[in-house]
C-alpha cells in the first residue's frame, strides 16, 4: 500500500475539468497532438516520493492506501493549484516595467524577484499583475498510473537525483550508498541531501566527486 515516504513509478496527465483540455502529462506522444510539447522536458515514468510534494498535493492524498494500477481524481482548486486570491493580484506603474526594458502586454509572463506572474491589462500607465498560479481556481481531472512501487534504495536515490539533474552512479551495500559524481557539489549542500537522502531512503549516504569510469546518467 502507498503511504508517505512511499517511492513508486507514475506517469499522468492533467486536464481541465471544464473543457477537458489537457495541461499536462508525461506522455511525449499526447504532449505534442495536444500541442503542449517542451523540447526542454523529460517525457515517460517518473520516480517520486509521496508525501514529498514532488506531486499535486490532491494526488498525494488520493493515491495513501492504494496499490499499483489506474486511477482517475477529480480534484477541488484547494486540491490541485490553489483558490484564486485577490491579495496576489497587485498594480504596478508600467514606468517600472519599461524601466526593465518589459513592454507589458496582457498574457505576459514575467519573473518578478523569482516569483511568477502574469499580466492582466494594461491601462493608465497602470499594469495588473497577477502572482496567483496559472491554474488557480481550477477544478482539475488526473488520469494517474502507478506502475511501480519501488522498494531498492539504488532506485529510490537514482530517482530522487534524477529529478535534481545530477550526473550519478550509485552503489548500496550493507545500508550504506555510495553517490559517484561528476557535478560539483558544495559541501554544505552535500549535508543537506546526506540528510534528505537519509531521511526518505534510510541508508547512510557518501558521497564522491570526480571523474568516474562507467558513470550512468540519471
């Protein structure tokens, strides 16, 4: 049964409950007739750690107490990404975007100070800015399959490192990993995923840095 801490193999895809249209999913083939295709992304199975919010926090609960196999989740804003809120919709003069060298259009994506958001309008020498997630206020529909649950803590930390881009080769002996890797890591954020990687794998971590030989890309 999948409960926190629970590694398992998933693929999904995510539509919007009102016009079925689809706004992700780890279908390569799907992504492009849908006409949502990053060629940036990773397609196929994902390795994830429930409990983690490495998935929609309504997915994470849905899927406590079952097994492998598929499921449909018709989850509430609240579920999925948020109910809309007014207090993150805020006006800015659009001197300061121009100042920016941003000419702000209705649509517009913009990274303000690292946070997301989008412009509403324009007006004024006004600008809208709205710092809610794109899909907030949305009642969303997952169509979800768990094709695994992972139990070999090899899998649990290629899979977790995966998901961080690192370039690793790992090997679990007598509870204890070793990480081969070529990306240079800082030493305090090694203690960080040493503690990380613990906590969710239960082995003890080292962790090595350099050239390696026959180094597997994750």
């Amino acid at each position: 049964m999948i409960q926190d801490k629970t590694f398992i193999e998933v693929e999904y895809t995510g539509r919007l409950k009102d016009d079925n249209k689809i706004f992700d999913t780890t279908n390569e083939e799907l992504a492009k007739k849908e006409g949502i295709h990053n060629k940036n992304a990773s397609y196929g199975p994902v390795v994830v750690c429930v409990g983690q919010g490495q998935l929609v926090k309504g997915i994470e609960e849905e899927l406590k107490g079952k097994k492998e196999g598929k499921y449909i989740f018709d989850l509430k804003p609240e579920n999925a990404f948020g109910k809309k809120s007014t207090q993150l919709i805020q006006l800015m003069p659009t001197s300061k975007l121009l100042k920016e060298k941003i000419q702000p259009v209705p649509g517009l994506q913009l990274n303000i100070d690292g946070n997301i958001a989008i412009v509403r309008s324009v007006s004024g020498g006004r600008t809208v800015v709205d710092f809610n997630h794109p899909l907030a206020g949305k009642e969303v529909v997952y169509e979800v399959e768990v094709k695994r649950i992972l139990t070999d803590p090899k899998e649990k930390i290629e899979g977790l490192l995966g998901r961080l881009g690192l370039e690793t080769s790992v090997e679990v002996k007598d509870r204890t990993a070793e990480i081969k890797t070529k990306n240079e890591i800082p030493k305090e954020s090694q203690e960080e995923l040493k503690k990380y990687l613990k906590e969710l794998v239960e082995v003890e971590i080292n962790f090595v840095t350099g050239e390696h030989k026959n180094l597997n890309t994750v």
